[in-house]
C-alpha cells in the first residue's frame, strides 16, 4: 500500500485519504507518495489508445489504494469531475503553421477555460467524494492569481460538503477572472478581494499558511486547502504529460520535447512525475516571465525570492515555485528527505537557497528554462494571428517564445507547447498586442459574455487586516451554519 509522507521528513506517514484532505502535512512539508511506480514501456504501449479519462483511471490507480476507493467509484467520479469540459477528449492540439513541428496543447477546455480545471475537477470531487462518506464538512480557503479561485469556486458551488472562501490581489487579476468567482450564485463561494497586495498571490498564501499554523482554528472551523500544495492535483495533471505523449509519437522512446508557463511549478511537477514514471520526454521547458522564480533554479542554482513584477502573463506572476520540492524528492534519490526540507526551512527563514553542483546536475537533467518579456510576448500574439488567425493566450506566448528561444538546445523534436488559458480570459492584453480596436471572434468565449450579465457577490478587505478579518468572519459564518 502507498503511503504518502512529507518533504520536510517530520510527519507520520498517513493513507491517500488523509493525505488529499489535509493539504499541508502537519510540519509545513508538501505529502508526496513513499514510492513512485514505474511504468515499462510495454505497459505504455498499451496504454497509448487509452481516451483521457480511461487513462487518467490507470494512473491514478497506482496512487490509490483500492481499499480507500473501489475501481468502480474512482471512474464514476472521473466521469463526474469532467462532464463540464467543453472537448470529450478534456485537451486538444492546434499544430502551429509557423512554426515548424511545435503544436500548441490547449488545457483550457475546462468549464473556467484554463488548466486549473483538469487538477480541481478532479480534486474537488475527491474531497467531496470522502467528506460524504464521513458525514462531515470542510472550509476550503484557498488563494489565486487569476486561474485557481474560478476553478475552485465552480467545483465547490453547491457542494454539500464544502464552504469555499477565494481571496484573490484585488488589481491583479481582469475582470473576467473575477466576474467568473464573483457571478456564483449558490450560497456555499465566497469571494474575497484583498487590496493592497504588493506581492500579488504570494501576499495571500502567507496569511493563508499563518492561519493554517494555528492548529486550533483550524481544528474549529475543519480548514483544508485545494491549492497546488494538494497531491491530488499534482497527480492529476501528470495524466496531460502521458496523453501529449502518446498523441504526437508512434512508438514509445521517441524524443518528445514540452515547454510550459510556469510559476508555482505545479504543472511542471506533473511532468516531473510522468519521467519519473518513465515517460521519456525529452526536455522540459519551464517557461517564466519576467518573474524568473524558475529560470533561476534553471539557470543559476539559486532559489531566490525577488520582488513581483506584474507582466501580461498575470496567472504567472508567481515568487515561490512551491512544487519544485516535490521535484526534488522525485530526482534525488541519494538525498535524505530531511534535506529536502531543511531547504525548504532555509528558503521559508531567508527568501533564498544555493544549490551544490552536484544537487544542481541532479535537478536539471532534462530541463530547460528561459524568461521572457511583455513586449515578445505581445509581438508573438500579433504575430501568429496575423500569419495564421489563431489566437495564443498571454501564458501560451510565453511558452511559445520560450520554444523560439531555445532552438539550438533543441534537436528538431517535435514540440509542443502547452497553453494553460483561453485568450477569453484576458480581452485587455490580447487587443493590445493586437493593435486592433475589436477582439476576434475567437477571443471571446460565451460563459464569459454571460458572466457580464450578472450581479457580483464578493467581500472585500485591505492586506493589512485580512488575517483578523478573515478569522472573523469565517467564524461567524461556521456558527450560522451550525445554528
Ligand atoms: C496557474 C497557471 C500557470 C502556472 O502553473 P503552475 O502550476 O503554478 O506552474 C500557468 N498558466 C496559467 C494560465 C495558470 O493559470
């Protein structure tokens, strides 16, 4: 049987269960299985004319105990988790005419039209899934930079189990992101819009992380988390790296190279897991913007918190690539855990970390990394429109230019380059790029033009009070609903 321990080595071992529905382990560290499976290339093979979801049920299966969740309810609840995807076949693949071998990989099929539907579709149901079956209840309070909060908040909706508060940076994120928290009309979503956050997302998390430190609260009010720290999602979008993989090759070994707009490094940790399991991807490109949390890992040994920029790419205006511990536990095999999480204290206390050459060779093998500027991104929206009308979103431009970038590290492999967002989502930096004074019809989506006829639902509260704030009226809801 799996079991799933910390990246900080100071948590007892604990079942799937336990580990999906606290989020956290209780010492900070992120839960990662004890061991992870590997896949022979004949299992693969087979697995290759595998539909999404019937794939995704393998894989997850190595993860979850059947004594936890019977076969037969882990694909009833895959069939539930993604009815609302708009493609059956949950992502689909735009080949670029102009730029030679590289298809574009669109995870924004989902019902909030980016990636983050593919981990929460299937994470929400999970806690749902459990909680119903415990008779019990749970406060979800999560933060977002832009993509995270709709997709929590439209799988939380109406969810019996569920009360789901969304703090997203007021200014940080367009209207459309907003409107799609704020237009919910069930009773169990609430928005909230903090002011004031000069570190964006980041500025959340850490009020988030002191209020799950105090374990009374928490205890009080059944506090978990659905953010990137959650395995259920890392687990889950490892299954987009198999199916990519098996689309664009004929035969297992062939060199498949994928570039992916990073922050958090919690798509990238599923990539991570894929090749751990033996999916042969040739490189993986973390593409970051002008925020270069990665680039430096990537680039420079370091992991280092700078200040926030805002860039065009706003979901990834991300400091703290929090995944890429779990990265660490997946490749360095000679290192004990505990290492791994005194890392972590270190970059917890002091903002930075030095990697050893050594640990440095161990990290990167397989990676590539580059940032990017607003005006190449803009310049690359403009540009694929115009030679062949398809519409690149803010974070796809990223990975594109990343890709553009980084040719002579390439071998002509097929590449392909994953957009994580509708361009629906940001009207603003796309007519810009544009220069246009009308968006094309395939910028615009109609769950988005319907979102504009609705009332706003939404809380709002400046930084520098959220904590007490947040303590107060969470409260003061939990007492109402338990009267
Ligand atoms: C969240 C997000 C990303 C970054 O994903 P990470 O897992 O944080 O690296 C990229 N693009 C979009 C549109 C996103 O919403």
């Amino acid at each position: 049987m799996i079991k799933y321990i910390s990246t900080k080595g100071q948590s007892p071992a604990v079942d799937f269960e336990s580990a999906i529905l606290a989020g956290f382990a209780p010492d900070g560290g992120l839960y990662v299985p004890d061991r992870i499976p590997e896949i022979a290339s004949t299992q693969l093979e087979e697995w290759r004319h595998l539909s999404y979801l019937d794939l995704a049920f393998e894989i997850l299966s190595l993860y979850i105990d059947r004594s936890v969740m019977p076969a037969t309810d882990l694909r009833e609840l895959l069939q539930t988790a993604y009815a609302a995807f708009e493609a059956e076949e949950i992502i689909t693949f735009h080949p670029l005419a102009s730029s030679a071998n590289t298809q574009v990989v669109e995870l924004f099929h989902g019902p909030t039209l980016s990636f983050k539907d593919i981990g929460m579709a299937f994470l929400v149901h999970l806690f749902h899934y459990f909680l119903a079956r415990r008779k019990e209840y749970r406060t979800l309070l999560v933060a977002t930079t832009g993509d995270t909060g709709p997709a929590a908040a439209y799988f939380s909706a109406g969810k019996s189990t569920l009360d789901a508060w969304v703090l997203y940076p007021d200014d940080k994120i367009t209207e459309m992101q907003e409107r799609q928290m704020t237009t919910l009309p069930h009773a169990n979503v609430h928005p909230v819009a903090v002011t004031h956050c000069p570190e964006g997302g980041d500025d959340l998390d850490a009020v988030i992380a002191r209020i799950f430190a105090d374990k009374s609260f928490k205890a009080q009010l059944n506090i978990s988390s659905v953010n990137s720290i959650n395995w259920g999602r890392i687990m889950m979008q490892s299954v987009h790296y198999f199916y990519a993989y098996f689309q664009t090759t004929t035969r297992i070994g062939e060199p498949v190279s994928m570039a992916v707009p990073s922050g958090g490094f919690g798509n990238l940790c599923g990539g991570s897991l894929a090749r751990k399991m033996g999916l042969p991807i040739r490189k993986l490109i973390a593409a970051n913007n002008k925020n270069a949390c990665l680039h430096r890992i990537f680039s420079e040994r370091k992991m280092q918190k700078e200040e926030l920029y805002e860039t065009l790419s706003s979901a990834i205006d991300i400091l703290v690539p929090i995944n890429f511990w779990r990265h660490l536990y997946f490749v360095l095999d000679d290192t004990p855990i505990d290492e791994i999480g005194n890392w972590q204290d270190t970059f917890e206390k002091t903002g930075e970390v030095i990697f050893s050459e050594e640990i440095f060779a161990a990290y990167a093998n397989g990676f590539l990394s580059h940032c990017t500027t607003d005006s190449e991104v803009a310049g690359l929206i403009k540009a694929v429109f115009e030679e062949e009308a398809y519409l690149l979103d803010p974070h796809a431009a990223v990975a594109l230019a990343a890709i553009d970038a980084l040719q002579d590290k390439l071998e002509g492999e097929p590449l392909l380059c994953f957009a994580t967002a509708h361009p629906a989502k940001f009207p603003e930096v796309v007519q810009a790029a544009l220069g246009k004074s009308e968006l094309p019809v395939s910028g615009g989506h109609p769950s988005i033009e319907a979102a504009k006829q609705y009332c706003e639902k939404v809380y709002r509260c400046d930084n520098s009070y959220l904590e007490s704030a947040l303590r107060t009226i969470m409260e003061r809801r939990w007492e109402m609903e338990r009267e």
